[in-house]
C-alpha cells in the first residue's frame, strides 16, 4: 500500500469535514485530492468498500462512549440504570420463564430485587462481600444478582455443571460468605459440604426444602417475603469502575478463574450489541444461553436491564420448542451459538419456522458452511455475529453481514480501535518480535493472535482481569504497538482479510471449545492424572467434520493394556462436566516430551481419532449407550458421515 500518511490524512479530513456538517461533496472532494495527489488508489478502493461499514462502526463505539461517561460522571451504576427503565415501564413484561410461563414486570423484578438487597443488608452484609450463585437460569437468578448488587454486594455466578473439586475450588477462590442454590442443585451442594467453611451461610432458593438439603441451610422465599421491598440508596462509593459480579472461565490456569465483571464492563458489552445491531425498545429477545455466562446474562439480559427489553428465559435449549417459543412470546431477536444452529437444521421441518417474527440472531461460532442455509431457512434477515471473551478489551462485531466473519477493524483508521492480529509460533503460542523488541503485525491472509492494548483509565480498553492476580498477568503483555505498552492477549487465533473483515480461526494455547462451554486442558487432564494414579495424560481437542468447536480427546500413557475406558468413564461422570469429558480416547505405551518433560500435543493433535494414523488403541464415546466403544474405522466413518450424536 502507498502513501499511508496521505491516506490517514485524506480520510481524516472526510471525517472532520462531515462532523463539522459540511456537505459530503466538499468532505469528499478534499479527502480525494489529498489522496490522489499520495497515489493510493489500491487504498482508494478499500475506502470506497469499507467507508459505509467504518462510518457506522464509529458511530456505535461513539454513541457508547458517550453513554459510558455520562452515567460515570453522574456516578451511576447497572442497578441505578435499571431503576431509570422501571419508571418509564414498571408494567411491561421484563422476564419470561419458557419453562414455567411465570411473567415478571419489571416492577415485580424490581421488588424482587430490593428484597434481596434488604434481606442481605438485614443479615450484615456490606458492600464488597462476595454471595455464590448456583441456581439454573430463570428469573430468580437475575433477581439475585441484581439484588446483591444494589446492596454493594458482588455475585459470584457459578456454572450449574460444576461438581466436586471443581465447585468447591470455585466457592473457596470467590471469598464467598454465603452460597444461594437452586434446590435442583442442592445434592451437588451436599457433595462438597466438607469442604465448604462453617461459616459459609447457605440459602436454597425454594418454599421446600428438597430431599437431601444440608440441615443448616436457610429456604430463601419464606425470608424474601418477610423483607422489605423498599428500595435501599446506592451504597456509597459504588460507580461504573466497581465490581458487579464474577464469571468464571476455563482457561490455561488449569481449574476456572473468576474474571471481574464491572459496571461498566457490563454496560459496555450490552451496549454494543444493542447499539450495532439496531435493537429497538420494543424487541422481545429469546435468551437459551446459560446465565452464569457474558453471552447469556449480559449480552442478552442486559438488554432488559439497561434498554428495557422483554427477555424471554429458557434454562436449557431446546430444539425442538425454539421457533415455538418464538412465536408463543413474539420474538424479534433470538440468540445462539453456533452449535444450536447446526441443532435447529437438524430438525424437521414445522409449522412455526414460517411463523414467527425473528429477524435479528445474535451469537458467536455460526461456521460459514451453514450460515447462509440457516438464514435462508428460518428467514432471519440479520446474522449478528461477534467475537469477544467475557474479560477481553478487543471484542469485534459482524455490523453488515458478512457470511462467516465476525468482526472487523477499520483499515481506514485502525488507531480508533487499537486491536491488532500479532505473529506467533503456533506450536507454542509464543509471540513473534522483531529487532526493536516489538511484536510482528500480521499482514492481510495471515493468521495471527488477537491482542487489545490496554489502557485503564477507557473504559472501552480497559482490562480488569480476574480474582487471582498470577491468572491476570499471564493474559497481559509488553512493548506490542509500541515500547512499554499493555495488552491483552485473546489467546485465539484470526486472520483478517484484505477489507479488514476477521475470521476466527482457532483457540490457542491450552484451551479449546466444546458445546458452547472453553474447556481447560490443564484441569481435565488434572482430573484423569489423579484418577489414574498420576499417570501422564494428554488432553487436547480435535476437529470433527461438521461439527463446531473441538471434541475432548485424551491420550492416556497405558504400556501394559490394563486400563478399562468403562471404568474411567463412570469416574469421569462424577467429577467432570459433561462438556469437559473426553469424547475420545488413546491409550498407548509412551507420550513425547521435551527436554522438560512437558508432553507434546502437536503430533497427537495432527493424527486426531483417524485409526489410519496410529496403531494405538482408540475409544469413542457413545453417548447414547452411555460407555466407550472402541474406535475403528467404521466407527471412524461413522462419525465423520454424523451418523453418531456427539
């Protein structure tokens, strides 16, 4: 590309000239002169196809800046942005339960949540302390957590699969000084009562207690309808920068790591999604996403909470009711993850796909091959596909379209959004500098790792990072952009094409992404080390043709043959989540390890659960059947053809 300088000067001063409101033929004229006379007409052309998409990209990061500083100049916060929307609409529906047909105005979701402020306030509560959340998603959940947090107090949302060593290591890590569960979840609760401290305060949401509830716990109803639903004054000292709550992800530290959700933070994400992809006020959106999640209690509730939306709940999706919960509630927005709409092509044809209203779906990992298919089936005029971590400063947002993008950067003015793909040795994940001590930017095709440079003080880039200060420092590095600079590193790989349009390509690092969820390799080959006796264990994902995201796949040292898949299975049920159980299985005698001794995946990773590629044993597991079955090429063909449910 020729002339740069020329191009950010030329393009700037289109820019200047129209917020000024001088006609388009005047700002356009004087960025064409200025740029002609630089002779860049290969940048030419990607202005003359980009201009559109930047111009409305900018308009969205600026109208949320300036929302983000005004409620933080007024000291605001999401319970007082919430109590904004209940006084314009204290009638209108906020939260459907599909499950149940329960309908709360946010009204009652208002009185609900002052219950709970009071109630904890009433117990000593102050603001700072940590409650866990443990319940399945429906309304009380959000009632929960925005209670807790219009008494200062931060929620600690953990994920309903979590058993045993994993849940009681999250409990511990949050600080937590009470726990509210669901009374579905009160035998998983029961499991790890030895190793919850006696001081920890337990509630179980519910009018009864249910079959094997610890005695000491407290049923929460019975004390919500005794407490006052006034609502209380914002703690003092609460703004936009304060913690909200955690949510915990699975990463390269091995067991989940609470990453901190503030006010802003929560804003910020909702915001955009409203704002990028048109949401309007009267949108009923249609929310199956788990709500100790971003996707599912921030992108997607967080449209009631600060925009007043109707969101319409449902616990666990499903495919067979989606379309008809969307025409029974009159849905406008629906969201997803790529595997619910692989899930919904799957389905037979009915009635109520020609039926309901959706025209915007909102989501992440929808893989190209189908995209076109699901919109054109199911008549969803807008795919809103986006890309972003819940703890990450460099989210991107698919504003027009693009089949299989999701997201972009400007190649107009990329210093706007300062995000960047970086070189790096894809074995290993190690960033790539050059002389000077700076990392390589990726040019247009090559794949590189997406880092956001930090800056603390924007609440736009900044990094807030997670309960453990050694996890928050491995996302962070130095001297990226320019010498003695922060960013955060994604941990994922993308490649961006020549318009500025990104592709996500793969999860780097020592995760992968399974039916939705990021699973740690660290922990699950943790779990099955210590199950085994600490044998050497590699865990890793694999590609699995038509399928999204990477299955489990765990190479296990075995040189004597005695090891029983069915054994280890029956184990694995108890102490990992669904999601997080290896789909396959290879036993062999020996695994490759560096000088070190860290065993080596690449080699494993590149064979996968091919029979052709090795001579050790291999499993797959059946999920209908319940068990392993040993994995030779007809089984091989089976899966790939997707005859077998994964």
């Amino acid at each position: 590309m020729r002339a740069p300088g020329a191009s950010w000067v030329s393009v700037a001063s289109l820019v200047l000239l129209w917020l000024l409101g001088l006609p388009w033929t005047w700002s356009a004229a004087a960025a064409l002169g200025v740029y002609v006379g630089g002779g860049g007409w290969r940048f030419l052309r990607i202005v003359c196809k980009t201009a559109r998409r930047d111009l409305f990209g900018l308009s969205v990061l600026i109208r949320v800046r300036l929302e983000l500083r005004r409620h933080r100049r007024a000291c605001h916060t999401v319970p007082r942005i919430f109590q904004a929307v209940v006084q314009r609409q204290p009638e209108r529906p906020a939260l459907v339960d599909a499950a149940s047909g329960a309908c709360w105005t946010f009204a009652q979701l208002d009185a609900y949540s002052n219950a709970v402020a009071n109630l904890f306030r009433q117990l000593g509560f102050v603001p700072g302390d940590v409650v866990a959340i443990f319940l399945e998603g429906r309304p009380e959940f959000v009632g929960l957590w925005l209670g807790l947090a219009k008494a200062g107090v931060e929620a600690a949302l953990l994920n309903v699969n979590l058993r045993r060593e994993p849940l009681a290591f999250c409990l511990g890590t949050s600080g937590a000084k009470a726990l509210v569960f669901g009374e579905e979840l009160a035998a998983a609760v029961a499991e790890v009562s030895a190793q919850l401290g006696k001081s920890l305060l337990k509630f179980c949401s519910g009018d009864v207690a249910p079959e094997g509830v610890l005695p000491d716990t407290q049923l929460l109803e019975p004390l919500l309808r005794e407490a006052s639903t006034a609502p209380l004054a914002q703690p003092p000292g609460k703004g936009m920068d304060d913690r909200l709550f955690y949510i915990y992800t699975s990463g390269t530290t091995g067991l989940p790591k609470a990453a901190i959700i503030v006010h802003s933070r929560f804003y910020r994400m909702a915001a955009f999604s409203h704002h990028a992809y048109s949401m309007r006020a009267a949108d009923v959106l249609y929310d199956c996403l788990p709500l100790y999640h971003s996707a599912g209690n921030i992108i997607g509730v967080g449209q009631c909470l600060l925009y007043g939306l109707t969101v319409v709940l449902r616990k666990k999706f499903s495919a067979s009711r989606f379309w008809d919960d969307c025409v029974q509630y009159d849905c406008t927005v629906v969201q997803y993850i790529g595997e619910i709409c692989r899930y919904l092509l799957r389905q037979p044809v009915r009635e109520a796909e020609a039926r309901h209203r959706v025209r915007l779906a909102v989501g992440n990992g929808l893989r190209p091959a189908i995209w076109e298919e699901f919109a054109q089936r199911f008549g969803v005029r807008q795919i809103g596909e986006f890309y972003g971590a819940t703890e990450c400063n460099c989210s991107i947002a698919n504003m027009d379209g693009k089949v299989g993008s999701c997201g972009f950067n400007s190649r107009i003015l990329p210093h706007v959004y300062p995000i960047r793909l970086v070189k790096v040795n894809e074995d290993t994940m190690e960033l790539l500098r050059d002389a000077q001590g700076l990392c390589i930017p990726c040019q247009a095709g090559e794949p590189g790792l997406l880092v956001g440079q930090i800056n603390q003080q924007d609440p736009l880039r900044r990094f807030d990072g997670y309960i453990s200060e050694s996890a928050t420092s491995k996302k962070i590095t130095h001297s990226v952009f320019q010498k003695g600079d922060s960013a955060y590193l994604s941990g994922d790989v993308l490649v961006m094409d020549e318009l500025g349009y990104m592709y996500f390509r793969d999860r780097g690092g020592d995760t992968f992404r399974w039916r939705g969820e990021n699973v740690s390799t660290t922990e699950v080959e943790g779990v099955l080390s210590r199950l085994l006796g600490q044998t050497d264990v590699a865990v890793y994902g694999v590609a699995v043709p038509g399928v999204e995201g990477k299955a489990g796949m765990a190479a296990i040292v075995d040189p004597h043959g005695q090891l029983s898949p069915n054994a280890l299975y029956q184990e694995l049920q108890k102490v990992l989540a669904p999601y997080a159980r290896p789909i396959f299985l290879r036993l062999l005698p020996q695994v490759d390890t560096t000088g070190t001794f860290k065993i080596q995946k690449t080699r494993l990773q590149r064979e996968g659960f091919d029979p052709r590629q090795t001579s050790d044993r291999l499993f797959f597991l059946d999920l209908k059947q319940g068990h392993y079955l040993p994995l030779d090429q007809g089984v091989y063909t089976h899966i790939c053809s997707g005859a077998f449910a994964l």
